[in-house]
C-alpha cells in the first residue's frame, strides 16, 4: 500500500542536525582532514627507532642519530601546531550550528501558546534548550575528533604492525577481546548511571527554576524546610549516581590500563623469543610495542565516543521533539503597548485548579491609576 501524499515521514534527528552543517562543508571537510592528518603524524615515530636502534647505533653514526631525532622532535612539534588548528576549526564549526539549534529553540519556545507552559514542566524546556544543546555539542566534537580519526589511525596502525611480523600482531590482537568485553560490562554499567545522572540533572534543574520562581510564597508562608527537603532528596541521590558513574569510570579506566600493561608484558616476551629466533630485530620489538598504543588507544578512543554519541543522539530527540511540537500560538498582531494610563478591572472572574478544586468565583476587583 502506497503512502498518500503528505504522509512523507520525517528524518531521523540525527540526519536533520547534519543536514545543518551543509552550509559549512568546506569547514567540516577541514576539520576531518586536520584530524586524520593529527591522528596519523607520529604512526612512522616508532619505525624512526627501529632505524635508530638497527643501524645507527650498531654504525656508531651520531650525524644519522641527531637527523632522526631532530625528525622525530619536528613530527611531534607539527602535531601539536595541527591538534591547536583541528581544535579551533573544529569548535568554530560545531559552535556555529549549535548556536543556530539553541536559537532555533529559543525561537520554538516563544512560540509555543500558554496552554502548553500549563502542562509542561518549565525545567524541562530549559534543559532542552541548554543542558541537551551541550550534549549534542560534546557529541559531535566527539564524532570528528574520535571516530573518524581513531578508525583511520587504527587501520594504519595495523597494517604497519602486520607488515612488522605477524605473529606478534596476533599476540597484541589476541587482547582485544578482553578490552571488549571490559567495555561491554562495565561500559552498560557506566552507560545506566550516565542516564540516571542525566534525568537527575534535569529534575535538581527543575527544582531549583521552580523554587526561584516561588521564591516569594516560599517566603510569605515560611515553607523554606519544605523546599530545603524536597532539594536535599533529590541532591543526595544526585551525589549518589555521580559518585557510582566516577567508580565505573575509574574501574573501566583501571581495568584498560592493566589489560594495556599485560599486553606490553606479552609483546616484549614474545618478541624476545623472536629475536633469539632470528625472525625479528631488537628495533622491530620496541618498535611494534610503540605502535601498539596506535592499536588499542583508538579502540578506547571508539568505545568513549560511542557512549558520547548515544547521549546526544538522545538530546537530539528531545530537541527536535521540541521543534516539531504543534502547539504553537500565532503572534499577536500591531505594536507592543509601551503604557498604560488607567485603572484595571476584573468584574466577575473565577480560578479553579487542574484538579477541579474551585479557588476563586464570581470575584470583582479592580486597581486604579497610579
């Protein structure tokens, strides 16, 4: 069956928010081509000491040692001058878009009628439109800084260590595992304690508008423990999640750090036995255990942007959820009023609560000039 016309489905969220970058492609194409380019610049430093360590130092030639390490000091000098450029380029333009999605928002939100302020939480909509917008920022830094550059770097990385010695790529290959499933445990872990700090934030946000926007009744009827408790509630369970999302964080981290180590342990041994062998030199050894940080750090580099990624495609969602909302209220027509001279007038009005409590009726007041 056929769609009918008008039933066009919308975009994805996340194809609308790259669909506002398409104004600034040759930005973004810069910025990807900086990134590869600081990712990939030290991959031919370790293959710099095995030319060291091989032939220099057995050919006692102190002109080659100095020319290789003045190379080596200019590769990392270039990278620092290239990590400062894809930095500026890359904030410059995700800023940009950012600053045009929390406007568009902003925009959205003044548009929106009265009767949907009346049952939407306040807090919420601020969230939308500044704690989500951050994360959508952090995100999309995290897709050009991690993902594509990490890939890249990885794929060169193991086609150098391959063409190294095979056999001790397997050895290095053969931890991988382990660090996935350290990310897949802990990673879920981490990754339920991120949302429950997220919808956390949001309600300790909302707390705090809803109080200062009281803050007078508050006051006027002395409620301030009642609100110093309801704070407190939702305060220590925010303590409590930041605290649990700083251990996993600081477990995973352990754990890679230690499965890293055990590796470099296997790689010097196995390479050793190689070297007694004959199948491979001292310099390839030290060597293959530099490059070896160009394997396993962009996995991890990987891995973090995924969780970075997912939480901003979530704000998205809630963003553009915001967007799309319909309930919106046409301008009002001619000039503002700037003032008002006269006594104000209210014959015969009432209020009853979402309840259906009845607090006001058949009420008439007014207030006089001045």
């Amino acid at each position: 069956m056929s769609p009918s016309v008008g039933s066009r489905s919308t975009p994805s969220p996340v194809l609308r928010y790259a669909a506002m970058y398409r104004k600034h492609w040759p930005a973004v194409l810069l910025c990807v081509f900086a990134s590869l380019l600081h990712a990939g610049i030290l991959l031919p430093v370790p293959l710099v000491y095995k030319r060291i360590i091989d032939h220099a130092i057995p050919a006692r030639d102190g002109r080659e040692i100095v020319l290789l390490g003045l190379l080596v000091l200019g590769l990392y000098l270039l990278q620092l001058l290239l990590g400062v450029g894809r930095h500026y380029l890359t904030l410059t333009t995700t800023k940009a878009v950012i600053y045009e999605l929390r406007a568009r928002a902003v925009a959205k939100l003044q548009e929106l009628c009265v009767a949907y302020y009346d049952n939407t939480n306040v807090g919420k909509l601020h969230a939308r439109a500044m704690l989500d917008t951050e994360q959508v920022d952090v995100s999309s830094n995290a897709l050009i800084f991690n993902i594509l550059s990490s890939g890249a770097t990885f794929i060169a990385a193991l086609i150098i260590l391959l063409h190294l010695n095979t056999t001790l790529t397997l050895v290095a290959l053969g931890f991988l595992p382990f660090m996935y499933l350290a990310r897949r445990i802990l990673g879920k872990r981490m990754s339920d304690s991120t949302q429950a700090y997220r919808d956390l934030r949001e309600t300790l946000s909302t707390g705090i508008h809803d109080l200062l926007a009281g803050i007078r009744l508050v006051k006027a009827f002395g409620m301030e423990p009642l609100e110093e408790e309801k704070l407190a509630r939702t305060i220590k369970d925010y303590l409590r999640v930041s605290i649990t999302m700083s251990v996993f964080a600081g477990l995973l981290g352990s754990v890679i750090i230690t499965l890293g180590a055990l590796g470099t342990v296997a790689i010097y041994t196995v390479g050793a036995w190689l070297v007694i062998q004959g199948e491979m030199s001292i310099g390839a050894v030290v060597a293959f255990a530099a490059l070896l940080g160009f394997l396993t750090g962009p996995i991890n580099a990987l891995a973090g942007s995924l969780e970075s990624l997912l939480s901003g495609s979530t704000a998205l969602k809630a963003i553009f959820e915001l967007l799309d909302e319909e309930a919106v209220e046409p301008p009002t027509q001619g000039a503002p009023v700037e003032r008002i001279d006269g006594a104000v007038e209210f014959p015969h009005v009432g209020f009853t609560y979402a309840d259906g409590t009845r607090a006001l009726d058949d009420v008439t007041f007014a207030a006089q000039a001045g």
